[in-house]
C-alpha cells in the first residue's frame, strides 16, 4: 500500500507532494473522497493516536466550538471520519511507515524516505 492524503486547495499539500515521484501512489484528495474507518484505522495502527493524526488548525474547531482539552481519543476519531479537515496534511501511508503533517522534520524524513536528500 501506497497512499497519500491531500487536500488539493492547500499550498502546502501541492509543494510537498511535488517534491516527490509519486507514479506508483494512490493520491487521495480528502474533501473530494473522504477517508474511510478502514483507512483511519490503518493510520492509527502505525501512530497509535488519533490525536497524532488532528489537526488542531482546523477551522472547524472553532466553528463547531470544540474544547479541545475536553477531547479523548475516540472524539479525536469520531471528529477525523467527521471532517475533512481535521486530518493533519498531507499523509503518506505505506504498509510500513506513516508520515503526517508538514512539519521540518516530517518532510526530513519523507525526503531520507524518497531518498531525496
């Protein structure tokens, strides 16, 4: 399994995923096809949290009034099969590894994954 989760709107999902040859991935666009239980769940097999895969700059947060101190793991869960936007951007899924999020040493990593050092 390859796969990556994107939003297509976001700059910042375009310039990572442009950085790599991603020919043989499944590219998922999440607001377009939502991610399914089955593939939440296989995030969460490589992260053991959910909360690992939230993102707390969703702007439904503050949409829907969500105490984010009052969350436990299965909120966080329920919320990611919810809204789009509450999955951390992008995510790349492999039957091995998950990379989650922009940050600088998340793209590290992809890059030493992509051997694009």
């Amino acid at each position: 399994m390859k796969k990556v989760f994107y939003l297509k709107t976001c700059g910042t999902c375009t310039k990572i995923l442009n950085q790599f040859n991603l020919t043989d991935w499944e590219l998922r666009e999440i607001k377009s096809k939502a991610i399914t239980e089955e593939e939440l769940d296989a995030m969460y097999a490589k992260t053991n949290s959910y909360e690992a895969l939230f993102s707390r700059r969703s702007t439904q947060i503050k949409a829907q009034n969500i105490d984010m101190k009052s969350l436990k793991e299965d909120d966080f869960r329920r919320l990611l099969l919810e809204h789009y936007s509450f999955l951390k951007r992008p995510v790349f899924l492999t039957d091995k590894e998950i990379f989650v999020g922009n940050e600088k040493k998340n793209i590290e990593n992809l890059q030493h994954f992509f051997g694009n050092e």
